[in-house]
C-alpha cells in the first residue's frame, strides 16, 4: 500500500510537488482554502480537501492520517502551521519562507518523535545543502557565498521583474534586514543594499543585493557568508525609490504590496528562470582553492511548470522521499546544511534533481 502525503497549500510550488510526487505512485492530497485548486489537481488524480490553515483544530484533524505532511503556505502562517504539526506528531518537510527561526520548535519535535525539515527549498534549501558539503569537503573553508534569483526570461519595463512564487514573500525579502558573516562576526545591513554587478554565461550582468537569507546558515563555523538576491538591472532601484519615497512605511506597505503583486503577476507566456551560484573559498587538499557551481534553470514548457516551483518543489520532494524510505530518521528540527557530512543523502537529493533536468556546472 502507498504512503499518503498531505501538502498544505495548493499554489504553484504546492502543486508541483504534488504533482511530481504522485508520478512516484504516493497517495497525494492537496489541502487549501482555494476550492478553484481542487479542479487543477483532479486530471493528475490528485485528492483536494478544503482548509482553512488558522483553524488549528481543523488543521490537526486533517492531518492525523496521513504518513508525512509537507508545508507549502506562504512565510508569515508558517510557524504557527510548523508547531501544529509536530504538536500533532507528524512528520514534515516544509518550504514556507518563515521569518522565525523554526529550530525553535526542535525540543518539541524530539519529544513528539517528528522529523521536521524546514527550508526544503530552493534558496535555502539546495544552497544550504552544498553549504554543509563544502564544509565537510574542504579542510577550511574561508568563505561561501550564494547569490540567486527567479527572474523573467524575457525581462520588460517597467519592472524587468515578474513574480513566480508568493509576491509577499518577494516583499518581505526587500523589507526584512539582511544578516551576513564578516570576519567571524555577524553583521545586519537593510536589505537591498551593497548592489553589486554579477555576469552569467547567456544570461549577461545581473544586479546582486544583500537579503536576508542566509538564515539557518548563521550558525556555520564558516568565518565569511554572504546571501545575495539577483535581479535584472533597474529593477531595485525602482524598489529603493518606493522605499525612500515612503511607500513600505507600516500604513501603506499593503497597498503598495496590491499594486506590485498587480503588476508583477506573470501573463500567458512570461517564462521564468532560477538562476544561482554558489562559491567556495578555502584550503582543499592542502591547496587554495575556489569552487564556483552555477545553476540555469528554465520554465518546463511541456508540463507547464515554472521553474521556481521546479527548483523549490523537487528539492522538497527529494527532502519527502528521503523521509519515508527511512534514509533520515532523526527526531528534531532540521535544514539541509545538516546533512552536509552525509554523503548518500546529498547524492541522493543531487540525483533526484539531476533526474528531473536540475543540475549545477
């Protein structure tokens, strides 16, 4: 008999898991308060349950017979959705952008015996991951960087943006104050500040700013950390002119959030890309060494899936494979950089990713 899985929250990353989980023959489940989801879902014989996610006792019951959830709602319901579960004692792999730290639920899931894998994603998540391989891999690591962006393939004005995952989650990334590593020492800086100029092989010279997502990371014994998001050039600083400009102040940020999620909502045809790099600074078998690994990831045409939710999403579902066959057993609160010193689960996770197109030069 297949094992079930219930995913909370149905939008574009939600349903790309579902989806690519149910090609693995699991009996999937989409839970969201969307019932226009539910018509989706139906050719691919994917389940739809009606939820609201604030209804806590409602969220429990819908949960209690289920083998894993995974959480895919958007940051700022995350945590509170997070402790429910362990508090339900299920096991889970998440993706929502939180901005608490969810290791705070860690004692928690030890005592409830849950595996919870948070930041399952993209950036964090893949980044975290060959993070905690560099540190493994190299004999001292200096430095490491990440710099990503999901971005337009074919950028316009005004914006040269389009947004491919929660437009909130965008805008808290331009609000929340970014945290790095310098010299040991742990530095905050307003987000979108330090712009600097990156070029991609076919892609060209993309604006690089301080964001705020090293996150769990911080914590690495790794003397020098950066995390930058990309855009196209002009993009931030049509950004820092509605910042300045008193248009992110507490009274009119959610208008303004109205506007640009308006403006920023892709059209038929608008075809994403994830674009990363990932550098590693240090000694390595007795020499200097810096490894650069390039991601370039495209909008699957033939299943309609962007690449975001491609990138994002199947890095959780490799997270819920690896869960439910057993190869991670620990009880507790993890992320990806947690599995650095484990050879088989990160060839695992690079594998699964391989196999659907996702691969770092």
């Amino acid at each position: 008999m297949s094992k079930s899985i219930i995913i909370l929250g149905g939008g574009m990353v939600g349903s790309a898991i579902a989806r690519d989980l149910k090609e693995s023959n699991y009996n999937l489940t989409v839970a969201d308060w969307d019932e226009g989801i539910e018509s989706y879902l139906a050719p691919f014989n994917i389940n739809y349950i009606k939820l609201d996610f604030l209804n806590n006792d409602a969220l429990k019951k819908t949960i209690e017979d289920f083998d894993l959830v995974i959480g895919a709602v958007p940051g700022f319901m995350g945590y509170k959705i997070l402790e429910s579960v362990i508090e339900k004692g299920k096991n889970i792999a998440d993706i929502s952008f939180m901005p608490e730290d969810s290791r705070a639920l860690i004692h928690l899931a030890k005592k409830n015996g849950v595996t919870a894998i948070t930041d399952a994603g993209v950036a964090p998540g893949i980044s975290n991951l060959l993070f905690g391989r560099a540190l493994f891999e190299f004999d001292q690591l200096d430095s490491a960087n990440c710099y990503v962006g999901g971005l337009p393939q074919n950028p316009q004005p005004p914006w040269w943006y389009k947004s491919v995952f929660s437009p909130i989650d965008v805008i808290e990334e331009y609000t929340r104050p970014a945290r790095f590593v310098v010299n040991g020492k742990m530095i905050t800086k307003p987000a979108m500040t330090d712009i600097e100029e990156i070029t991609f092989d076919n892609i060209g010279t993309l604006d690089a700013f301080n964001s705020d997502g090293l996150r769990s990371l911080l914590d690495m014994p790794i003397p020098n950390m950066v995390e930058k998001t990309l855009r196209y050039p002009g993009h931030i600083q049509k950004i820092i002119d509605l910042k300045n400009n008193g248009y992110f102040a507490p009274e009119k940020i959610e208008g303004t959030a109205k506007s640009l999620i308006n403006d920023w909502t892709p059209e038929k045809g608008n075809y994403d890309q994830t674009i990363m790099r990932l550098e590693f600074s240090g000694m390595k078998d007795g020499k200097e060494l810096t490894e650069t690994f390039d991601l370039i990831d495209y909008f699957d045409k033939q299943k309609n899936i962007t690449s975001m939710a491609r990138t994002t999403g199947y890095t959780c579902a490799a997270v819920a494979n690896i869960i439910l066959s057993g190869d991670f057993k620990q009880n507790g609160v993890f992320t990806l950089e947690n599995f650095g010193e484990e050879k088989k689960l990160v060839d695992n996770i690079l594998h699964y990713l391989s196999e659907r197109n996702i691969q770092f030069k």
